[in-house]
C-alpha cells in the first residue's frame, strides 16, 4: 500500500475509535510507522487529510446509491441495511463526531444535500415495494414523509446516542440500535414474517460485523 493511501486508511481507523479531534498527528504518524515530518509532506494540513477520507466517503455513497430493490422487497431491504450499517461502520466518525470539530471535507460539505435527497428517493423505492408485495400498509401519498423520518433517524442515530451518555464505540452496538429504532416507524404496519425477516438480518449483520 502507499504511503499516501495508509496514512488516509490508518487515520480512518483512528478517528472512528478515538474521534476526529482526540487523534495528534504525532500519534497518526506513529501509528503509520513514519515520521511526522513524512505525513506533513503527503498531507499538509489536517483539512487535506479530511478531504481524502472524503473521497473515500463520496466513492461509497456513491455506489450505494445505485441500489434499487429487486424480487425480494423483504430480503432487499434487510441487504440495503447491510450496505447502510457497513458505510456507518466505516465512516463511523463522520456521522458520529460532527458536533466535535468545525471542519468538513470539501466533498462531503458540498455533496451532502444531494446525497440526503438521493437517500430519501431511494428509500421511498424499497419502502414502495414493500408495499406493492402487500407487505407494508401505508398510504403510498405518505411514503415521502416514512422515508424522510427513516432517514433522519439513520442518519443522525449515532450522534442521538452521544448525546444520551450511551455507548457508541465500535461493538457497542450503537450502528444495531439505530436500525432497530428506525424500524420502530413503521414495523406495526409489516406483514409479520417480513417484520420477522429484518429483526433477524440486523441480527446477522451484528453478528458479522463482530466477527470480522
């Protein structure tokens, strides 16, 4: 791997455990196994080293994005939280630390609207399959607003949980939480067995992310 690329992996890996603004560069350096003056020269500044994750960030939003549901509205929306846990795992920083640091990668902070938008189209889509398989009773005029409120609280759940005082380190189950709390909106309206289906898969996607 280059230098350039583990330095922006490392930090990555520091800042979700440790948080953003808890993480020297001396101690990113070391952890690099190079020295200081070797990171200032791939990124001078801190803004340069937050842009590149954004990059990274963008690329996985991106990609994510593309998803639509197929044949299984059940089973596809339980592997659509999978990608939505993974990228939070991820970039747990990101959504987890905002309130701690005034700087924003350039990428994100410009992107952010759109990729917001973009998420609520497509999760009105698997929420409208849900629906179209007799599996969801909900108004379909008021699928926006359903996908809107999921979003908020995805979105923002880590952050909810910081604030509560509550464990959001890595295997504290903080990313689980969240997805079960979302479910929480509209889950009296599921077929049962669907209801059932994505309990168990925010079960088994718990369970692989610990494992790995």
């Amino acid at each position: 791997m280059k230098t350039r690329d583990r330095i922006v992996v490392t930090a990555l890996e520091l800042f979700n455990e440790q948080g953003y603004g808890a993480v020297t560069t001396a101690a990113l350096a070391s952890a690099c196994g190079i020295a200081e003056g070797n990171l200032w020269y791939h990124y001078n500044t801190r803004q340069a080293l937050l842009d590149a994750i954004g990059e990274r960030f963008s690329a996985v939003i991106e990609a994510r994005l593309t998803l639509r549901p197929g044949g299984d509205p059940a089973g596809d929306y339980a592997a659509y939280l999978a990608d939505l846990m993974a990228e939070f795992r991820a970039f747990r920083f990101l959504y987890r630390d905002q309130h701690a640091h005034g700087e924003q990668a350039v990428m994100v902070r410009e992107n952010t609207p759109r990729w917001l938008q973009m998420t609520f189209d497509q999760l009105e889509l698997y929420l409208a399959a849900l629906v179209d398989a007799g599996l969801l009773d909900w108004p379909r005029e008021r699928l926006r607003d359903l996908a809107v409120n999921a979003t908020i609280i995805l979105r923002y759940g880590l952050d909810h949980y910081r604030e509560l005082g509550e464990p959001i380190a890595a295997g504290a189950g903080a990313v689980r939480r969240t997805l079960l709390r979302h479910l929480t909106l509209f889950e009296h309206r599921l077929d049962p067995e669907a209801a059932q289906r994505l309990h168990a898969a925010i079960e088994v996607i718990e369970a692989e992310a610990l494992a790995a």
